[in-house]
C-alpha cells in the first residue's frame, strides 16, 4: 500500500509501505476514505519534534472496515467508521469517567495518512456512522477525528455554557473548530483572535461575533477593553505557545476558565500568578471519542460542517505539498484522498 513517511524536517515522501493486519482480536483494520494534515504534524515536519528515524506520519482518518478481529463486537466489515487518534479499550476507569484519551491501555494510532490502517482496541475507539455519508459529509466527519473534537474538548475544558462570552486563541483548524464549539454550547459572544483575513473570515461564518488581531499583551488589552476590564468567561487555548498559553491565560476574568487544546511546546505557567489569578484551567490530549456520537449526529443532520476548515484537497501522492502548504500557511488545513 502507499503511505506518508517523515524522514526529517520538511521530507515527507510516500511510498510503498507494507500493508496492515489484524494482530490482536480487538483489533480493526480500516481501508482510509479520507485523511489529512494535522496542525500538530508541522511540530514533526518542522523539526521541533527531533526525530531519530524515518516513520510513518499522520493520524485523522475516515474509512471503511475491512476487516475485524474476533472481540470486535461494535463495528463490523462494510460500516464507514470515524475514529480517534489514541486508541482506548472503553472499559477502564479513565475511560468511563469521560477521559479515553487517558486510557489505562491506550494506543496512538499513526501512520494514517495512508491507504489502510490498522486501529486498536476498535470498540473503544470507533464509531460507525448510521448511513454511508454522502462525498459531502466526508470532510465533515474527518474533521470530527481531531480538530472539531479537540475544538469541542477545548470548549468543554474551559466551561463554556449559554451566555458565555468566549475568546479563542489560535487560527488553525482547532481554533476556527473551537469556535464553532462555543457557538454550538451556546456563548453569547465569541472572540476570534486571527490576523489573516480568510480566517476571519471563516470564523465569522462559524459564529464568531468579533474579531481581534492583537497578540501578547496587546491581545490582552483589547480583551479587556471589550469585557469592562475584566476579561472573558471562557477562553480557548489552541496554540501551545509560551504566548498563546499566557495570552489565554492572562485574558480570563477572575472565577473564568481556560481550556488547553494546544500540544504544549516550550510553556512554563507561573503558580503563583495562576493562585491569584482565579482562574480554573483543564487540558490534555482531547478525548475525541467521548464527543464522537455526538459529533457524528451534527453531521449527518447537517448542522455543523466543520469541514470548511479544509481548504486545500489533494491526492495523498501530492502530501509532501500539503504539509508545505500549512507550513508557509497558504492553507488552513490540507486533506488528503488515498
């Protein structure tokens, strides 16, 4: 089969990799319909992530079960299927308090942007959808294996409830996805912090109210001046910059909450400022599967499409250009059709 590997920043090639079998009966072996390029690959593809070897890359997908292993009870062969990218078995305490990505057996599922996959522990991890999905609703429900859900993680970290009013830090796909999260949770008011134009854009069309093209401090400030000094409800972390974090940070009212969607990188929080600040704060890789059925309900009725966020499609042999793209953002986020 054919599949993306990273052999160093800024080298993704693909080529022929040995195709996937079932090696556990929990396992789940999927023919990829769609996958992309995740805003958290560009830390590998950038070389901010050191890596040691080669490997294969990627880890949104969509596709079809082609084969099941005997435990497998949830999805069977045939079914279009919408996974997470850690695998968790749904049965352990971490699991059933609400945290799968936390799993006491869990797995990264890599290597996706490829042709098949091979995903573990499938019951915990898989939701099958009710119907085939139209080509329409694919990117939708793609999108739904990561940045919607981290968006969607990202809101519900930070509290977000009716009559919010809410501020997103980050542009990406998660950010522009949190946005549409916080409209869907019902906020008031919501805050896009972007300086590019299609961005905003987007943004506004997701549900955003205002728009602030301030960073750091200056960002801060324009917060502050827009919620009579005191800051926002709720805001939305979807960076993982030093700056990002300070700027969800330091633009949260007292008794507010921030939710952490960006992979840390290089961030250190001061606890004495947090002590005094009031401020409750949650984060950690998303639990994507414990909003997949819901997600995956909002597609299939049409009342979200966070596929917007995708605005470059290529075939998967084009992948080392829509991580190129990304990386010198000519586009918000790329997938790729295997």
């Amino acid at each position: 089969m054919r599949g993306a590997i990273l052999y160093g920043p800024g080298d993704v090639r693909v080529e022929e990799r040995d195709a996937p079998k079932i090696i556990k009966p929990t396992d789940a072996v999927i023919r990829t319909f769609a996958t992309c390029v995740c805003g958290s690959d560009l830390w590998d593809y950038r070389g901010i992530n050191p890596a040691k070897d080669a490997a294969p890359i990627g880890h949104e997908y969509v596709g079809i079960v082609e084969e099941a292993g005997d435990e497998v009870t949830t999805v069977r062969p045939g079914q279009f299927v919408v996974g997470s990218f850690f695998a968790g078995d749904g049965t352990c305490a971490n699991c059933r308090n609400g945290y799968p990505s936390n799993c006491l057996n869990r797995e990264f599922v890599g290597g996706c942007q490829a042709e098949y996959i091979r995903v573990p522990w499938a019951d915990g991890t898989l939701v099958a959808t009710p119907d085939l999905p139209t080509d329409a609703q694919v990117p939708d429900l793609l999108a739904c294996s990561d940045v919607m859900g981290t968006g969607w993680w990202a809101a519900i970290a930070a509290g977000v409830r009716t009559g919010d009013t809410v501020a997103v830090v980050g542009d990406g796909a998660v950010g522009l996805s949190a946005v549409l999260a916080a409209r869907e949770l019902g906020a008031e008011r919501i805050i896009a912090m972007s300086r590019h134009e299609a961005r905003q854009k987007l943004a506004g069309e997701f549900g955003a109210t205002d728009i602030v093209a301030e960073r750091g401090e200056e960002g801060v400030a324009r917060i502050k001046d827009m919620t009579g000094g005191i800051g926002a409800d709720r805001v939305l972390e979807c960076v993982g910059t030093e700056q990002s974090t300070q700027q969800a940070l330091n633009s949260t009212r007292p008794g507010g909450g921030v939710g952490i969607a960006g992979v840390p990188h290089g961030v250190r929080i001061d606890g004495t400022a947090l002590f005094y600040s009031h401020v409750t704060v949650q984060g950690g890789p998303a639990p994507v599967r414990r909003f997949l059925p819901g997600l995956i309900d909002r597609v299939m009725t049409g009342r979200i499409n966070p596929g917007r966020v995708f605005d470059l499609t290529l075939p998967l042999d084009q992948a080392a250009e829509g991580y190129k793209a990304m990386d010198e953002r000519r586009a918000i986020k790329t997938l790729l059709r295997p």
